[in-house]
C-alpha cells in the first residue's frame, strides 16, 4: 500500500501585458517573525535583487510581522512570478538562517521542519506559492493599494497608514510619488484618488 501525501493547493501563476500582480506570502506558521529592523532591511535588499534578476518593478508593499503584501508590475516579456518569488524568499531565508546559528538562537530548532525520517529544513516562510491576484483596471489596482497600506491601521499598529515605516504608504503623499526605504524601487503613474485618506 502506498503513502498518502497531504493534498498541496496548486496556484497557477497567468500574466497578461499591463496586469500587475498582488502578492501575499505568510512565514512559516504565520508566526510574527518579521519583527526585526535589521530583517526587515534585509527583505528589502532581497526584494530589490530579485526585481532587478526578474524586470520586476515594485508599486506598493507592507512588511506585516508574520506576512507581506506586495503589488507588483512585470516589465520583462516573460514575467516569472515563481522565479521572482524564490528569489526573494530563499536567499532571505538563507541569511536568516546564518544569522541564527550565528547567535545560536533557539528560534533555529522552531523553524526547522522534520519532512520525512532523516531529513530536516530549515522554514521561515509558510511552504506553497501563497496568493496570487492579477490586477487589470485603475479602480481595483487604487483598492489594491489601499488596502495594503491599511494592514498595520487595522491591526491597530499604528492610527494612521503613514506612520507605518515598513510601507510604501509615504510614497503616495509625495509629487511625484518616490521610494522611502534604500533599495526598493517604484513604478510610477499608477492611479491614486482615496488614497488621502492614509
């Protein structure tokens, strides 16, 4: 008799020109693990390489501390959605990792997953490709945007979406609208209307 294997949801990544795509990835058991500045910059500069590696430009985000939200707009002629999501994930995941053992935290042994007899991974991201929402018209991309941005407001993290550092809310009050945190970069001449209300 063989071995059920747990059903694993498959999400098919599409991409049409001009669609951008709304991104969430939670860490592993939806834990608040992106609690930390120095990880939180760091998931920045991973976000930035693999934009780069995968013509994939940034148009909002917010780094919550157990998941992140990002609104994202493929400029390459064959966007890889995948690639670029594990080019953020597994190298960030990596340093992590390094920084753990280094410190010899006892947060390595939570995050390390027995997967079958005799071999174990470290996780810090929840495993699946998380959601995927490919965004078409002005109006549902300013909802998109606004309602990334209220994440910390909801939570209660802060009253106003501005003042969450970990944000492009800031961007979107400035003329023309410009990155806040080293690394990241934008796309400009996306549609911004009740955005005001940030």
């Amino acid at each position: 008799m063989g071995v059920t294997r747990p059903h694993r949801k498959l999400v098919k990544h599409y991409h049409e020109p001009g669609d951008l795509h709304e991104l969430t990835f939670s860490c592993y058991k939806r834990q608040p693990l992106l609690t930390n500045d120095a990880w939180r910059e760091q998931l920045a500069r991973c976000i930035d390489a693999a934009g780069a590696e995968f013509e994939i430009k940034l148009a909002a985000f917010v780094f919550m501390p157990e998941h992140v939200h990002l609104l994202v707009v493929p400029t390459g002629r064959e966007p890889a959605i995948d690639r670029y999501l594990a080019g953020i994930k597994q190298p960030f995941s990596k340093w992590v990792k390094q920084q753990l053992l280094e410190r010899k935290s006892p947060l390595v042994e939570r995050l390390t997953v027995h997967e079958r007899p005799g071999k174990t991974c470290f996780r810090f991201w929840q495993e699946g490709p998380g959601y995927d929402r490919n965004l078409t018209t002005p109006a549902v991309i300013e909802a998109a945007i606004e309602y990334i941005h209220m994440n910390p407001v909801r939570r209660g993290l802060v009253k106003r979406a501005v003042d969450w550092k970990w944000s492009s809310a800031s961007w979107y009050l400035l003329d023309p609208p410009r990155q806040q945190l080293p690394g990241l970069p934008f796309i400009h001449g996306l549609p911004v209307g009740t955005l005001d209300r940030i």
